[in-house]
C-alpha cells in the first residue's frame, strides 16, 4: 500500500517490501502458516518511481518448475531499478509464486497436488466445501494485485491489501513445453455480470496493446466456453482480467525446469516494452542492455490471427512420430504425425483439422487412445469479446 513519509510523498510498501519515490525495496509477503513452524513467504521487489504513473506488476513461478518465468521477473524488476529516476510509476515484482512447487521443481505445490494457477477468485465459483490453502493462498495474492480485501479474516488479510498498490496490468510469465516456441496468450475479455459488453471491448483493446507490446507472437486462448471449462478464468492473468477487469496476460517463454538465457533476454526486454506502453518510462530511458521487444524471436510463420488448441488427438495407442516441428506452419489436412505400435508397424496417421502451425509437440513417445499429440495454434476467427457463458466455435 501506499503511505505517506514524513514530507507528504508516498512509500509504495507490499508486505515487508517497502520503497520511497525513487528507490527500489525487496521483501517478503507472508501468504500461509506452516505446520512445522514459520511462514510461507512470497518474494517481492517495489521499484517505485520518481514520479507518479500507473502500477505494472510482474509474477513468475506459479508452477513451479518454470524457471524462465522465475527468472525473466527477477531480471526485469533489475534492469527497471536502474532507471528509477525515469520512471513514471512503480513495478512489483513477485518472481516466485509458488514457493512449495519449486523446491521440488514440479509444476504442483505439495499442498493438493493440484494446478495451483486454477484457485484465483471467482465469483461464480461454486463449493460446499470450505477454501484450502491453495485457493486462501492465491486469493490473498489476487488481493495484493488488485487491492480487494480477501474473503477470509485472518491476519494475512490486513498485510496483503494496499489499493495503492492495486495493478493497472499484470504478466504472468510462464513456459511451455519443452522444445515449445515462445509466445504471449491473449485471452478474451467475458461481459455479462462483470461488465457490459462496451467495457469489455474497451478492456479487450487495452490488452490487445500491452501485448502487442510485449513482442512476442500472440496467440488467442481457447474459445470462452473451453476457456472457463479449464477453469481458466482462475489462473492468475485470468482472474485480474476477467473478474478484476485489469489488463493481464501471460507469456509462455520455451521449456520448462531451466533458464533459457535466449528466451530471458527476450522476456526481460517484453517486460520494459509494456513499461513504455503504459507511460511508465520513455523509451528513451531504456537501460542500455535491454534489447527490442521480441529480440532474437522469430515472427509467427502465418499471417492470420490465432488461437491455441491442444491436439488434435490420436484414435490409436501407440508411439508418436513427430512429422512436424515446432514453428513449422501447416495447412488443413496436413500429417502431423503418425503412430506407430513398439516394432515399428504404422496404427494411425494425425492430420491438421485447421490450418496454422506448431507450438510445441506432446512429451513423451507414447500416446493413448484420445492423447493430443502436440500443442497447436490454429487459424481464429471468433471475437476477442464475448458473454461469458458463449459457445463459441
């Protein structure tokens, strides 16, 4: 939260973490008690700028075997402390969400062995059964970025509430698979309860903005129904976007359990790309190491707009071989893969329903039955806005 100093100007604090106009703090945010003793803690730096401006956050590590994330928000929050003096805002940094998944390098936490990016708040989430930790604990960071109070009562309400430290937008940086091509999801922005159709299309186009500055190829998510079908609407840049109505997004960045120096580079400088878009630093004022957005990237190889698909899927168990490479464009009725069983015997052939191109190929060599052999992005032609509760095609 923001508070004022002895002379009247504001000290952006959250939780332990605590910067006067011009400087950067780094500190703590305690989330949970453990059984053991002690606290969870989340890291977070405050690079709180010389002058006033709009309040960019930055999370990494919500799975947590996705170190280029981790390491892209530690990098950024770095770089932008150097050019305090130009910035026009503040950047809060949380590089590592999940602490409990990555002290095991795993994409779960030990909490509930569940997807712990599918527990951020939302208002139509139904349960009979009280929030678990994973849910409390990610309702209480939801809280620190959008300054609502969080249901609970507990003490860890008092701490992580600060509207003044309240987002105007939020990266969730991510990786993909391995062997993935980097890429920023941007999802569609749902009207009905939350917004009218007329804000959502207004928030829709503020999105659109930050990630086309972010550098990287855009990449839609699924289709709305699908969307809150994978619960989606509760990962992080989905809660702050479509219950909260900030702009946020996600940056998929390559392989996961280690850095990808490339891809960091290329993160880092996406990060210092929004900053200029928002107003935060002029980009004149870019710290000298930090490259163009999308440095060392390659463009998406197809010219039409996207969206991300999971498959297709195989009818027949068996091995996969990949006739496609990541970043290699296809068109509808295209092979993908064949599957072949142990000894070599072909089973099945895989075939493009769309056209578009290759994000990443499935882990693994074998496959069942109904198994997506890779992630894809296919041609998109639905709209960026849509009610909440569209079947869209």
């Amino acid at each position: 939260m923001e508070e004022p100093d002895a002379d009247g100007d504001e000290v952006l604090a959250v939780g332990s973490a605590s910067a006067e106009p011009g400087t950067l703090d780094r500190g703590w945010l305690t989330i949970a008690d453990l059984p053991t003793g002690g606290a969870e803690r989340l890291p977070v730096a405050v690079a709180n700028g010389a002058a006033d401006g709009p309040t960019l956050w930055l999370t990494g590590g919500v799975h947590g075997d996705e170190a280029t994330g981790v390491a892209v928000v530690q990098d950024a929050i770095a770089a932008l402390g150097e050019c305090l003096a130009d910035l026009a805002g503040a950047v809060v940094a949380v590089p590592v969400v999940s602490p409990a998944g990555l002290r095991r390098n795993s994409r779960e936490t030990y909490y509930g062995d569940e997807d712990p990016n599918r527990h951020f708040p939302d208002a139509d989430a139904e349960s009979a059964r009280p929030a678990e930790l994973q849910e409390r604990i990610d309702a209480r960071l939801y809280a620190a970025i959008t300054g609502e109070r969080p249901d609970d009562a507990s003490e860890f309400a008092v701490e992580t509430v600060g509207t003044d430290a309240a987002a105007d937008a939020l990266i969730d940086c991510h990786t993909a698979g391995v062997g993935s091509e980097p890429f920023a999801i941007r999802d569609r922005v749902l009207y009905g309860d939350r917004r009218t159709e007329d804000e959502a299309a207004a928030l829709s186009e503020t999105l659109g903005r930050i990630v086309d500055a972010f550098g990287l190829p855009v990449v839609r998510e699924y289709p709305a129904a699908e969307y809150v079908e994978e619960s989606l609407q509760r990962s992080t840049a989905g809660a702050v976007l479509n219950e909260a109505g900030i702009p946020a997004f996600t940056a998929e960045l390559g392989a996961h359990s280690v850095v990808d120096d490339g891809l960091l580079d290329a993160g880092v400088a996406g990060v210092v790309g929004v900053a200029v878009e928002l107003g935060l630093l002029n980009g004149s004022a870019v710290p000298e190491p930090v490259g163009e957005p999308g440095v060392g990237v390659d463009s998406a190889p197809v010219e039409f707009p996207v969206r991300r698909f999971r498959g297709p899927t195989t009818d027949a168990a068996g091995l996969v071989r990949h006739r496609v490479a990541a970043g290699d464009s296809f068109a509808e009725g295209d092979v993908l893969a064949d599957v072949v069983d142990a000894a070599g015997t072909e089973r099945a052939t895989v075939r493009a329903d769309d056209d578009g191109y290759v994000l990443g190929r499935a882990e693994g060599l074998a496959a069942y039955e109904g198994d997506p052999i890779g992630s894809l992005a296919v041609r998109d032609d639905g709209d960026l806005v849509v009610p909440r509760e569209a079947d869209e095609k």
